[in-house]
C-alpha cells in the first residue's frame, strides 16, 4: 500500500501536483480482461501498476457542420509504476499500447469512439472509456 501512495505522490510531483484528485476503482488487477474509466479515474491493472484516464480530446467534425478536416479522438492515459509513471495516448488509428516497463501489459481500446455531437448540442456528461487489459494477441501467420 506505501509503494501505491508513493506512485501517486510522484505522479502529482511530475504532473505538476495540479491534477484534480486521483478516484480510485482500486479492486483485483485488470489482467485479461475489461475496464470502463471515466476521465480523472484510475484502476489497478496489474500488482504494481495503476491505470489513470487522464483526458479526451475530441476535435471531430460534427455531422451537421461542413468542415476542412476531419479532426479526432485522442484518449490520454497515464500508467503508473512504484518508481515511474508512463503516459500514452490512444486513438482509432493507434488503438492499442504495450506498457514499456513491463511489455505484457497490453491496452486496447475495446469499443469505437462514439459518434460526434452535433454543434449545436450542449455539452455531454462525460463518457467512460472502454478499455481491454490483457497481454498481446500472437502474430498470425
């Protein structure tokens, strides 16, 4: 429990200790299987690694608005480890991240992003992120 304290004090220290508070789903490890995360929440994904849904920037085009780029959807995440943190993003074109302290944990985006909202439209209330958790599927040949 001290080495997960001692992670998150040392992510607010590399983030700038300006982050909104760290919400915690903090259960069995995620391995092998599937996870929603709101952004600004967090879950153990494996012993000694917590994954954190930083943010989502989504600069698509709505569909009732005649744009020069179709824009996108870019999730943000951290992971962090006892004596590190990693961040990376994930997006429709590059769905899927292995971990660089410990390459067999393996991120995916599990579902499509959602369709853009109209222009119009009030903003929405925010929306988890699919997530699976697991190790990397074998090439096939």
């Amino acid at each position: 429990m001290n080495k997960l304290i001692f992670a998150f004090a040392a992510a607010g220290v590399f983030t700038g200790c300006s982050a909104a508070p760290v919400k915690e789903e903090l259960m069995r490890p995620k391995q092998n299987g599937t996870v929603a995360l709101l952004p600004q929440h967090s879950t153990l994904v494996a012993p000694d690694a917590t994954l954190r849904y930083e943010r989502v920037e989504d600069s698509r085009c709505p569909p009732d608005v005649v744009c020069i780029s179709a824009g996108k959807i870019v999730y943000y995440f951290t992971l962090i480890y006892p004596t590190a943190v990693e961040p990376f993003t994930l997006e429709p074109a590059v769905p899927a991240y292995a971990s660089l302290q410990r390459p067999e944990l393996y991120i995916a985006l599990a579902i499509d992003p959602p369709p853009p909202r109209p222009s119009k439209a009030p903003p929405p209330e925010a929306q988890p992120v699919i997530l699976n958790i697991g190790q990397p599927s074998p090439p096939s040949h």
